[in-house]
C-alpha cells in the first residue's frame, strides 16, 4: 500500500535505453497472461501473446524526434509507462500501464496529467489515443478525464501477431481525443 510520504516519492522520467526489458516486462505482464487479471486493465481475454517486444520499445526509444516513453518511477522502481508520439496536430498517447497490483492508487492519473502538459508544452494542443471497442470500462475511464469518442475507428491487426493473438472476433479500436 502506498502512503502519502512514499506517493510523493513517486517521478516521472522520460526512458532510456537502460529501461527496454523492465519496460518490456512490464507492459506484457500488465495487458496479457494470468498475471494482468490482477488489474482491471487486462486484455488477456481478448488477446493472447505479447503486447511488444523489446526491440520495438528500443526502436522507440532512439526515436526521440517524435517519440518518447514516461516512466513513473518510485525509488528508482517501476510502476508505470506510456508511450507519447507527436504526430502532424497531435500527440499519440498509447501503452499507458501501471502494474496490476499498483491499479487504482492514482499513478495513471498522474501519468495522463504529465502527458497533457508534456503535450501543451511541445505546442500541441491535442492527444488523442486508441482502445479496444470491446473495454467499455477503459473507454469511460478516460472519458471521465475529459477525453471524447472522435467517431473514428480502426480494426485490430489480426495478422500480426507483434500485437498479440486474438481470443475474439470483431476486435476493433476506436479513437478518443481530447482537446487541450
């Protein structure tokens, strides 16, 4: 359990290439397998396999031109990531993760907090993400922090499995935004 004096430890650090495996590890430990059920952000009975692999966090970590990964760190620990992408008008927010058991004490909040101003101050005045149509739950949550359905979707990449296997048909995401 986290108290106050140790939540006040808690950083926020942009990733280096020193963090690829614990940021692997941590991403396909929260969003696949029997251990993300401990979280309520589990995909894994949607989809099977990895969520990534280390070598495309790697890749987006030497990207720095348009990409960044967040670190949420407490005591040089990981308890969370996420993934920015500046894009043409806006900001991508993607792999948000915190580890299953840490869900629900306010570090995604604080991570998507960051983000926004992480995106304000790159002179970007949207971020916009992408969810899995079939995680209503996920989708209300971040409508609660402001964000909106655009009314776009796009349909999951059954055939690729760098992005896991599907458990379900009809996989679909659809996009959200919010304007900053």
């Amino acid at each position: 359990m986290t108290n106050d004096s140790e939540k006040s430890r808690t950083t926020i650090i942009k990733a280096t290439t020193d963090w690829v495996p614990k940021i692997n590890h941590l991403v396909n430990a929260a969003y696949r397998g029997e251990f993300s059920k401990k979280g309520w952000t589990t995909e894994a009975d949607l989809l099977g396999g990895q969520r990534i692999d280390e070598e495309r966090i790697q890749e987006i970590i030497e990207d720095s031109h348009s990409n960044v990964f967040l670190l949420i760190t407490q005591n040089h620990e990981l308890l969370g990531c996420v993934h920015l992408k500046i894009e043409m008008e806006s900001t991508y927010l993607g792999m948000l993760t915190i580890w299953p058991e840490l869900q629900g004490k306010g570090h995604a909040k604080s991570l998507i907090s960051y983000c926004e101003e992480w995106t304000k101050a790159h002179n970007v005045n949207t971020i916009r993400m992408t969810v899995i149509t079939k995680r209503p739950e996920l989708i209300e949550y971040y409508m609660r922090r402001g964000y909106f359905l655009s009314g776009k979707k796009e349909h999951f990449p059954t055939n690729d499995p760098r992005f896991g296997i599907p458990k379900v048909t009809g996989l679909e995401f659809v996009e959200l935004i919010k304007l900053l």
